[in-house]
C-alpha cells in the first residue's frame, strides 16, 4: 500500500549523522553513517539543486524538464565548516547542512534572514511492491507565508491550507475541488517576510504538496518513486522566482507567430467544408476579427490520425488555401491514439517499428478512445518522435495547416476507472527504461514535443504553432496550452482567470481557457464577460463542445455581438503591445499575465488578491464575474493609475468600486506608460500598417517602456531584424519628454507614430522634436494631444504653461 499521506510515516527513515564530505568544483557531496547522499549542485548565486539517494548510489541524471539552454554559473561558492553544520555560501545564499541530520536551512546572503527551514526534511518510506522509495520533503511553513504556483489548479490563487496531487487527468467538466487535472508542474514559489523563494521538485511519479494542511506549520511534498530532487530558487522578488524557473525549465524555443495571437474560433466541430466557411465567411460579413478557424475530429476518417473525411472535406488543400485567401489559418486535431485497423498507414507503421507501448508482460496497451481501440506510440522513445514528427508533413506542407491542437495525451483513455494506462505500461524514457508509474506525467509533453518537431520542420521559414492539453514542466518550451474541459458558467469564468495567472506563475505563460465553456451553453452576457477577460489572455479562442448550441460573436442577441466585436478590435490594437510582453517571456521568462501579489509583493493586500491581474508591464485587468453587474469592487495595486475608459485617474492601493456594465470592464493603464497600437484589422496582415498609435500616459517622474517588433513570423529576428524601441518618458509639472532608443535593423513599413497624450496636466506652448523646434502648426495636432511624428525621433520634448 502506497501512503498518500506525508504524516504516515511509521515505516519512515531518515538520514543519520554526516561521515564525508566531497567536492567537485559546484558539486557537493554529504554521505551519512547510513550511506544518504547529498548532492549539492550550485546552478547560479541564486539556484541550488539538491538530489539525495538512500543508497548512496545515483541513477542516471535525466530530466524532460530541464533544458540545456539554462544559464549557469556563479560569482562566489564558499565552504565553511562551523559547529553542527556546514556551510556553503553563494553571493545569494547561505545553506546551512546540519551534521547530525542532514537538514538544511536557508539564508539571504545579504540581509542572514532565515527564508526557509528543513521541519523533518529528507525522509523516505522503502516501497517494496515497486522497488525504490516514497520520497518525502518536509519544511517548515512559517505564520504569514503564502504559497502560488503549481499550474493549473483550479482553486485559489494562494494555496496556504490546502493539499494538490501532480498526476495528469483528462478532466471533463471539471469543478473548483476537482485535483489533479491535466497538468502536472511541480513547481511552487513561497513569499514570506515579502521575499519570495521557490521549489521545484523535479520527479515525475505521482507526487503531492501539502502547504500547511496536514499540519499547521509545516510544507511538505513528496513523491511515490525516483529521487528527492528538488531545486531552491531564491528572487527575492517572485518574478524572479519565476523568470529563474522558466530559464531552468525553458522559455519558449520561438516567437509564436502573431496571428497565434489574435483570435481564434474553435468548435466540436465545424464540418463540412461548407459549415467551416459559413463560419469564417460570417466573421469576414460582420467584420469581426479572426485568425484561426479550427477543425476537432470530425475532419477525419473515423478518427484517424493524419486522414482525412473526403466526403466532409473533398479536397482539403484547396479548402485550406481558400481559407489562408481570406486571412484564416487553419488548425486541425491530433490525437495519441492510433486506431487498431490493419489496413491504416500509421497504425502499420507503427506496429512494423515497434512504436506502440507494451504492457509489462508483452501485449500492446490496447485503449479505447474516439477512433474505438487503440495502440499508443511511446512518445519517450526519440525514435518514435522522429517518426511521429514526420507524420505531419502531409497536413503541414502539402495540405497548409497551420497549427496543431493535441488532445487527449495525459494519455486519455475511456471506460476505464483510472481513465489513463496502467501503471505496469513500460516507456522508453529516452534509454531510462521505465513503468508508466515515471512516464505518466511526462506522455503529454512529449507527444507535443513530437508535434513541434514536425511543425518546425515542415512549416519552415514559417514558425510552428502548437496547443497541448496535458503538461509537465518544460512544456513550455513547445507549445501553448489550453485549461481543458470546463464548463460554461460563472464559477468557471473565475477558474478560468485564476488558471491563467497561476500558468503564467509555473513559467507557462501562453495559456487560455475554452472561452464561454466547453460544457453546457452559456448566456450572452457570461460568454461577454468571457471574451472580455480572454483579450488578455495570451492564447484567445472559442471553444465549446457543440452538444449545445452555437457559440460564435453572433450566436447571441445582437448586442452581444456588437460587444464582443469591441473587445476582439480591442485586441487586435493590443497586438503589438502583447507581442512585445511575448518577446520578454521568450527572451527573459518574464510572465505575460501577472497576479498582483507578483505585481507588488511587498503590499500585504495582493497576497490573497485572486481576479486583478497586470497584462504585460503596465495595464491592470478585473473581469466582471457576476451576472447583472453593474461594476465590482476591486483592489487598484499602489501607484497611479488611469482608467482605460476616461483617463480618470486613480491613486491605487485601495479596494474600490469600478463602473463597468455589460459593454466595458474595469481596465487601467499604469501612469508613465507608452502604450503601441496597431490599427483594427481583421486579421494579422491584412493592412500594411502605415501608422502606430502610441498611448502616452502623463506621469511626474520616469517610467520606461518598450515596443519590440519584428516580421511577425519566420527566425529573422533571431539574426537581428528585429527592433526594440525603448521608450523613456520624463515628467515634470510643466514638461514631458519623451526619448527614444532603438535596437535591432528591422525595418518596419510605418513611418510614423501617432502620439496620443492622455493626463497632461498643462497646456502645450512648445514642441521640440530632435533639439529642433516646430511650429504648432507644422504638426498634424487634433486638439492639443494629438500628433503625428517621424517612427525614427529621438526625443519628443513637450513644455507648456500650467
Ligand atoms: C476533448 C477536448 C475537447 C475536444 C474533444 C473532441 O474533450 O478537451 O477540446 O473538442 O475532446 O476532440
């Protein structure tokens, strides 16, 4: 019987006193009288690995999770032996090894604060039905301290007093309590005393987290095989902590291409032809903008992977290219499972390869889903991935897809209890032979891996596009991702806001939900408030299952339809603004969507703060969440903030009442920001934009923001045809100036910013524009606050009169 609770611990046994002491340049090695061994890695100042064995004898050091391209390397790495323990101090930390027990302690170097406390530490139970151990972890959990992360747990954004499982679940309809789900990111950032630490804890079997409910002061996780491997990040600040994370796990390998961006509509499912085009033709008909129409299983014969239904879609390759005529990429499905049926392609090439997983006695693992039964390839064989990766060049190269959707791979499979494999299914694990007990929260990712490989490949110079339902950590590194099988109400509307930050907190920011709900029919006015939250969501697409009715802009009364047309125009001016927060996650792992205590960790009131987020650097969002609203309340974080809507301004810090009917939400922009917009278009491309719209709030003091761009697709960028314009904007009472930096060699086809002013607090006497002075007159000026200028200025310099 394996204990699913970390305080059952009466087969537990714990490492006794420290015998030796090694060291190999960043690597410590303790082994204790009852052969424990504890490496101690430094990755950074500011990164610690910690790996322990029972045996004294490691296992080969493999991890899907961490990826090569991580940064490494430290200023100082000291070791000092003191009374009772030894000591190893970065330039970020101190960790104390405590010689009787192995336990550790954690220091901030510059200020000796303790931030966090081995409670037992490192115990384990011996598990003699599979071999090895259960691993645990305990630390102490001090009053005060707060605890984010952890991917896409439905529940509150603080996960203090509650306990999670990491086993990825294909989850329909699932609810706030319902744990686990699709996602499996072990990984959590703590804040106490307003300095935030993080753990991950890199182990891929089913594991759990305990954040103080067991016992009241204590954090524990633990998992039910492999190794303690756990690494300690240190911000202080949590973005930080998450930036620091997302650099060990992977930032995404690309850009994704902007149209990935704008909006996507998506349903179980458009079929035929001629229902798709009705579709996208109605989008084109009402102006409403749109990149991406999507295709589910139905476009296939009898769902298998890589045909297609001729008698639904004859000829899928002119269809597809109609649709690219009219700006609409086109994304289609694909599933693990391949259907058993000797006289499919890919089912025989698989079987002749031997590519499907095996049970542990010999027969395939036959499961049923959409297609009936199936085989499964081993996505953790890399030769499978190869073959797999090959698959796609018939839908991407000869038929034009644009992207792919993977679904069902936690691996899904239906009528059975445990919904997935059996854990005596075996897995290649890249040469780590293994059940799928180790494989299991892995399977997903690398199918999606898999996926990007081939569209890489076979999109090329375009860049790939790729959408997973299951996840681990590194995910990331692949594909977006979408929250699952919600459903449409107004509980879920919360969920999905939540889901989303807590993504972007596990360093995966390209994240949606199924707006309007996937179960279930939602009303106008939720699937309105819905859209209004998903323009600031990085992945923003429609879904549902189409068991109940429509849900397209229009399927609603007709001002719904005018609304949600508002917020996607809306979107569309952000583009450029979010693409520029984009290439900040992709260069840096900086969360695109940030819960506020991220925002400001030092004021108490963001820690328990759940619906206001900040979208990129400078707009702050809160959805309506309540039918029949009128406004809400909502906490403005410190600082100085205008209202999106009227440019009011707002001093923050305070829970306040926003107005916000039906066809507005509460939006502010942070003052100092210099904001890019693109014009309307229905779709990415469709204009050659001549103008760019910079939003410029008015602040007394500094504030720098930037604008990167590029050709919106294709790897020229990462040879240097990108720019990067740094904005830094000075106020003064009677003076603001605005400079310009710019990087990169791209040439844009815009000539010219327009330069919206919002909050001057005087009245404009005198315009320098690169140490020269122009006539009021000289500049296209639409009431005092509006100009158009040279996209190439250096400095903007505006003074006036009080
Ligand atoms: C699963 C997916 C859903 C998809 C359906 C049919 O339920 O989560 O998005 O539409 O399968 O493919």
């Amino acid at each position: 019987m394996i204990t699913n609770t970390e305080l059952e611990y009466k087969g537990n046994v714990f490492p006794s006193k420290i015998v030796s002491l090694d060291k190999d340049v960043d690597t410590l090695l303790f082994t204790t009288e009852n052969d424990v061994a504890l490496q101690i890695k430094v990755i950074r100042d500011s990164v610690l690995r910690f790996r322990y064995s029972t045996t004294g004898i490691f296992a080969n050091d493999f991890s899907y999770a961490i990826t090569k391209y991580a940064n490494r390397g430290y200023n100082k790495l000291e070791i000092d032996e003191k009374e009772g323990v030894f000591v190893i101090s970065t330039a970020k930390l101190i960790c104390e090894v405590s010689k009787v027990d192995l336990k550790i302690r954690l220091f901030d170097a510059a200020t000796q604060e303790l931030i966090n406390e081995d409670e037992l530490g490192f115990h384990w139970e011996e598990s003699y039905e599979h071999g090895g151990d259960i691993v645990k972890m305990s630390k102490v959990s001090q009053d005060g301290e707060s605890y984010y992360g952890l991917g896409d747990k439905p529940n509150h954004l603080n996960l203090k007093g509650k306990r999670y499982e990491n086993w990825v679940t294909d989850s329909y309809a699932y609810g706030k309590n319902t744990d686990p789900i699709y996602k499996a990111i072990p990984f959590y950032t703590g804040l106490i005393n307003k300095k935030a630490y993080g753990v991950f804890f890199d182990n891929t079997f089913r594991s759990f987290f305990d954040f103080a409910q067991e016992r009241r002061n204590v954090t524990s996780f633990w998992a039910q095989g492999g190794e303690m491997n756990y690494y300690f990040i240190y911000g202080p600040k949590m973005t930080d902590v998450v930036e620091y994370y997302t650099d060990l796990t992977g930032k995404p390998h690309q850009l994704p291409p902007l149209w990935a961006l704008g909006f996507h509509q998506c349903k179980w499912s458009y079929y035929p032809e001629s229902k798709v085009k009705e579709i996208t033709g109605t989008f084109r008909k009402l102006q409403i903008p749109c990149d991406a129409i999507y295709l589910d299983i139905d476009y296939m014969d009898g769902f298998r992977c890589f045909t297609w239904n001729k008698e639904y879609f004859p000829d899928p390759k002119r269809m597809v290219r109609e649709l690219e005529e009219e700006g609409f990429k086109t994304v289609a499905i694909i599933d693990p499972g391949i259907k058993i049926d000797k006289d499919y392609w890919v089912f025989k090439e698989g079987l002749e390869n031997d590519y499907f997983c095996k049970r542990a006695d010999g027969p395939y693992m036959k499961g049923k889903v959409w297609p009936g039964e199936c085989y499964f390839p081993d996505f953790t064989n890399p030769k499978v991935r190869e073959w797999w990766s090959d698959l796609f060049k018939g839908l991407i190269e000869d038929i034009g897809i644009k992207g792919v959707w993977n679904d069902m791979n936690e691996p899904a499979v239906m009528e059975v209890p445990n919904k997935t494999f059996p854990n005596d299914v075996r897995h290649n694990y890249d040469g780590n032979y293994c059940s799928h007990r180790k494989a299991h929260n892995v399977y997903g990712m690398q199918m999606a891996r898999a996926t990007y490989q081939g569209l890489k490949k076979f999109s090329y110079p375009k860049r790939p596009f790729v959408i997973t339902r299951a996840a681990y950590s590194g995910t990331q590194r692949y594909t977006s991702t979408w929250t699952g099988d919600n459903i449409a109400n107004w509980e879920h509307l919360w969920i999905a806001n939540i889901q989303v930050q807590r993504m972007a907190m596990s360093g995966f920011s390209f994240a949606g939900s199924d707006i309007g709900g996937f179960a279930e029919q939602p009303h106008g006015e939720l699937f309105t408030r819905w859209i209004q939250l998903g323009i600031f969501h990085p992945f923003f697409r429609v879904h549902s299952s189409g068991d109940h009715g429509h849900q397209e802009p229009w399927a609603f009364d007709e001002d719904v339809t005018v609304i949600v047309k508002k917020f996607i125009e809306l979107r569309y001016q952000l583009l450029p603004y979010l693409y520029t927060a984009f290439w900040n996650y992709v260069e840096k792992g900086t969360p695109l969507v940030k819960s506020l205590v991220m925002f400001d960790q030092e004021d108490m009131h963001t820690h328990y703060r759940t619906d206001e987020f900040i979208f990129g650097e400078h707009i702050l969002a809160c959805p309506v969440l309540e039918p029949n609203a009128k406004g809400r309340r909502m906490y403005v974080p410190r600082g100085k903030w205008y209202d999106f809507w009227t440019d009011e301004i707002v001093k923050g810090g305070k829970e306040m009442w926003v107005d916000a009917d039906i066809d507005s939400m509460p939006i502010f922009v942070k003052e100092g920001a210099v904001i890019p917009k693109y014009p309307v278009q229905q779709y990415v491309g469709e204009k050659d934009i001549e103008e760019v719209t910079l939003d410029i709030y008015y602040k007394k003091g500094k504030e720098n923001s930037q604008f990167f761009d590029d050709a919106h697709d294709g790897y020229d960028y990462t040879k240097g045809r990108f720019s990067l314009r740094t904005f830094k904007l000075t106020g003064r009472k009677d003076q603001l100036i605005i400079q310009q930096h710019k990087e990169g060699t791209f040439k844009a086809a815009y000539k010219r910013f327009k330069i919206q002013i919002h909050g001057l607090p005087f009245e404009i006497r005198n315009i320098q524009l690169d140490n020269q002075t122009i006539q009021l007159d000289h500049l296209k000026i639409n009431g005092w606050q509006t100009m158009v200028i040279d996209e190439n200025f250096t400095e903007l310099d505006l003074s006036g009169s009080l």
